[in-house]
C-alpha cells in the first residue's frame, strides 16, 4: 500500500457502528500539519541547517516572543512530520478544527515529546 498514515475510527453510537479507514500521503500530512500551524498564526520554515554533525532537526522556538517552528529542510518528510506535529503538541488545537488523523499525529507528537523528558 505504500507509505501512508492511517486512522480507524468508529460512531460512538453501538448501533450504528461502522469503521472508517483514513489514508493520508505523508506530503498531504506534512501540508496539513503545515495549515493547522496557519490556522494557529504560528510561522513555519523549512530551511536547511547545514552544518549536519549538530544532528539539529528543528522545533519550536519563540522570536521576539512569536512562536516560529523550524525544521531542516534536508530530513525526510517523515522526520519533518515528527518535528512539526511534536512542536504543534505544545499548543491548545481544540479552538479550530483539525482533521481526525492530524490530530492523532499532533496527539502523538505530545506523548513522544513527554516520554523524552
């Protein structure tokens, strides 16, 4: 099935339960998790970092007291999908929508970033 990021979800009413599947490139993720960071007025860049023996990915950072996310434009999009879901997991997203599956991905970047520490 190639590289994809799935959700299985179900109603919560029992009699109605049907199961749905999910399928998101991980390039149509990437851009999701890139509108959510709009929605949010939170600026994205992707900029190479050069010197790569930092093993610097990227993350949150503030600038003048603006959240600003930035993520080495030279990872895999998977990795650029860690780093931007784990920055947005600092942030509150139940104010505005997000599709079920980025928020699973945004939820997760939570747990990871708590189990780091």
């Amino acid at each position: 099935m190639g590289d994809v990021a799935r959700l299985e979800c179900s109603e919560a009413d029992p009699f109605r339960r049907r199961w749905y599947l999910f399928e998101v490139s991980p390039t149509r993720l990437l851009s999701e998790l890139e509108t959510v960071a709009a929605r949010l007025g939170i600026a994205v860049r992707v900029e190479p970092f050069g010197d790569q023996r930092l093993g610097a990915r990227g993350g949150l950072c503030r600038i003048r007291g603006c959240p600003l996310i930035l993520i080495d434009a030279s990872l895999p999009v998977a990795d650029q999908i860690s780093v931007l879901a784990g920055a947005l997991s600092a942030f509150d997203v139940s104010s505005i929508y997000v599709p079920p599956l980025v928020r699973a991905r945004i939820e997760s970047g939570a747990r990871l970033v708590v189990l780091a520490e």
